[in-house]
C-alpha cells in the first residue's frame, strides 16, 4: 500500500519561504509524476506545480517564478520551494502520485500572515 506523507507546513509572514516535502512509502510500479496541488475551504483542489518522471515541470500561472518542484526518485520524494509567499497562498497543500495509479497525501497547512 502506497503512502505519502507530507511535512515542512506552517504559519509564514509575507514574503518569506516555506519548503514542503512528501515521502511516498510502499511500492510503486511504473514511471509516474508528482504533483503538488492547493485547496482552500469551499474551493475546488487546484494543481500548483507537476513534475514528470524525467524532471520536466509546470507550474500554476499564480505561482511561477516563486515556487520551484524537484524529485528525488532514489529516494522517492517531491519538495516544493515556496518563495516570496503572500496571503493568497494560505491553504492546505497536497501531494500526490500521478502513474498507473493516482495517491494522495494528508495534506499540510501553509498559512501566510503577518
């Protein structure tokens, strides 16, 4: 059974950085991707960043230039580097496996406030 884990949340002041990371636990067949994506109360679930097997990235329009996705697929974990954070990236943020199958993490609070 695969599993993520994600962690590196918090309160942040703007303008300052955060930096997420997910484990994934158990097997995992195939190549796959990684995703981070954002949710914020009563909003649908938003991609902010993909990763492909091979290390090609996209991000959100909202988040380009800041925000920065890598892997390690040795170790089979995704980071997101979140700079020069504001108010509007307060949410909970998700991992998730993108392959044969799709798995999610928990999620994790990013709040972003003076």
């Amino acid at each position: 059974q695969v599993q993520l884990m994600e962690s590196g949340g918090g309160l942040v002041q703007p303008g300052g950085s955060l930096r997420l990371s997910c484990a994934a636990s158990g097997k995992i067949t195939g190549d796959y991707g990684w995703a981070w994506y954002s949710q914020v109360p009563g909003k649908q679930r938003d991609v902010v960043a993909h990763i492909t097997f091979s290390g090609d990235t996209v991000y959100g329009d909202s988040v380009r230039g800041r925000f920065t996705i890598s892997r390690d697929n040795a170790k089979n974990t995704v980071s997101l580097q979140m700079n020069s954070l504001t108010p509007e990236d307060t949410a909970i943020y998700y991992c998730a496996i993108l392959g044969t199958n799709i798995y999610w993490g928990r999620g994790i609070q990013v709040t972003v406030s003076s």
